[in-house]
C-alpha cells in the first residue's frame, strides 16, 4: 500500500491544532508510524483491536513507558478529531465512532524513583565495554556509554550527533548537541579525557564517510544513523555483555545515573543543573536529596568518581 487516507488526514489535524513545535513533531512521529504499521498490514480502517494490537507491539519492541503514553495519547487525540469532525470534513462514515474511546492509556507515576546504576555498576559498564572492544561497533558502543554517563547527553543527542560537530573551544574539545526542543546545535558538552580517546579510538578504525558521529554497521540497512530502535536493542546488548543483565537500563537512565553521581561526588544543584541543561532547578531537585555542595569540572570529577581506584 503506497498511499494511505490518514495521511492526508494527519496533515490537517496537525496543521488545526494549537501546539508548540515540538508537539507537533512528536506527534507527526508518532502517527507517522501509525500509518507505516496500518499500510504494512494492509488496514484502510483500523479498529479498535488494530489500535490495541500497534500498542503491543510497539511496547515489545521495548519502547520506555513514557513512550508508549505518548504513542496512545496521539492516537486518541487523532480518532476523537476524526469523530468530532466527521461531517465537518466530509469524511467516510468509518470515522464517524471514536474506535479509541475504550482504550485506556498508561498511567505515569511522576514520583516514582528514576531507574540509574550504582556507581560499582556504572564503573562495570564503562570497564566492560572497554575490555569487550574487539569489532568496530564495540568501539563505538564503548564511546557512547562512556560519553551518556560523563556528560548526561539524551539518547536523541547522541543519535544525532555529527562528527562536524566536535570542536576545540578554548581549548577544550567539546561537543555541540541539538539538545530537547531545539531545532539547532547551539549547545555543547565538555567531553574528558577519557571520553575522547575512546571516540579518537573508534573514529580512527572508521573507512566510510558517513557524517554522523555514530552509525549502525548492519549489511542489510540502507541509512547508517541510529534509530531510536536500533539505539534501545543496541543499549540491552551492552548493558548483558557488561554482565549487567537484568538491569531495567534505557538510554534516559544513563541519563539519570549522570546527574546522580556527580551529585554523589559532591557536585551542587546548580553545577548539575547545568551538566544536565535543565530549564528549571526544579527539574534537578528530583535527582537531589540532601546533596548540595560546590565542586567545579562535572565531567572530570564524575569520571574520576567512577574510576578511582579501589582503595
């Protein structure tokens, strides 16, 4: 199935409704793949177990909880327009019943504690990962939990990270990111030692000319940036060949391990409110308890936090 009537339908929706960019991007994601499973399975006119049966396989392919709230949120909101506009618009007599009305969506527990690794486990990862390089991919997997756990960088970031985008700044290199609601590179991170010559380590066993920083080394793909899927399957390998296997990690919970530890090492508020480019100090008081103190350099010093040797 080449063209599909939601299509058109998506587009109107979208451009009628009242909602910042970013919205309107992840719902233009998320109904993108809608479509993409209904052509797929050669469904004009989804039910409501069409609807149920997307969900489900979305949820094993091991998408966060967030997500998948996310996915059923703009499915609904999609029918309930549909319905609501049905002789508006002119539509097929299909849309008339909202078929998303008995689907209850996912609850989010904003208070429940964030998933994040120890700081023995977090050593394990960057150690392991290290000891485990031996094919190009391994490299790269290596850099990438190095680089997440010192610099608190978002999956997303990494994934659209470019090799055009490390530079020196005052000396320094430092990596320029599109951060969460930006539709340009105009932040960056300091990267350490370490995570350098892990990256210098990967780049330097690289032949292609691929732009981005990180790329997928499958033979039967056509594009060689990651997808949020491919980044989700590749981090659960990581984490079991790091002997770490059962851990409930996702690429936001390195995320989460970041910020904790240098509050650990005895970073303040307003040091890791910076490291994790929050808008609001509110936002990293989730990730403090009774930890506030002043210690500059987040970066080297959750490094060295994590490394020091066993005493």
């Amino acid at each position: 199935m080449n063209n599909h009537p939601l299509e058109q339908l998506i587009t109107e929706y979208l451009a009628e409704k009242d909602i910042t960019k970013g919205s309107y991007d992840l719902y233009d994601t998320i109904l993108k793949q809608y479509v993409s499973y209904l052509k797929d399975h050669d469904i004009i006119y989804a039910t409501t177990q069409d609807v149920i049966n997307h969900i489900e396989m979305k949820t094993s392919q091991g998408y966060s909880h967030r997500w998948i709230y996310h996915q059923i949120s703009a499915i609904k909101n999609l029918y309930s327009y549909l319905s609501l506009n049905q002789k508006r618009l002119n539509l097929p007599a299909e849309y008339e019943v909202d078929i998303t009305v008995s689907i209850k969506n996912v609850k989010i527990h904003q208070k429940t504690p964030k998933t994040i690794l120890t700081t023995e486990q977090t050593k394990q990862l960057i150690l392991k990962t290290k000891e485990n390089r031996k094919y190009i991919w391994q490299y790269r997997d290596h850099a990438i939990i190095y680089l997440m756990l010192t610099t608190g960088l978002r999956g997303v970031e990494v994934r659209r990270a470019m090799k055009k985008d490390l530079k020196v700044l005052n000396g320094r290199l430092v990596l320029y990111i599109q951060g969460k609601g930006r539709d340009s590179k105009d932040a960056y991170v300091k990267l350490t030692e370490g995570v350098i010559d892990a990256i210098n380590d990967y780049l330097k066993r690289r032949k292609d000319k691929n732009p981005y920083l990180f790329i997928v080394y499958r033979h039967r793909t056509k594009r060689y940036d990651m997808s949020r899927m491919f980044f989700n399957k590749m981090l659960k390998r990581i984490i079991k060949e790091s002997g770490l296997e059962g851990l409930d990690i996702t690429p936001h919970a390195l995320r989460h391990t970041a910020a904790t530890l240098n509050l650990l090492r005895g970073g303040s508020l307003e040091e890791t409110k910076r490291l994790m480019r929050h808008a609001k100090l509110d936002t990293t008081l989730i990730y403090a308890h009774h930890l506030d103190r002043n210690v500059d350099d987040s970066a080297e010093q959750i490094e060295q936090f994590i490394l020091r040797e066993d005493e």
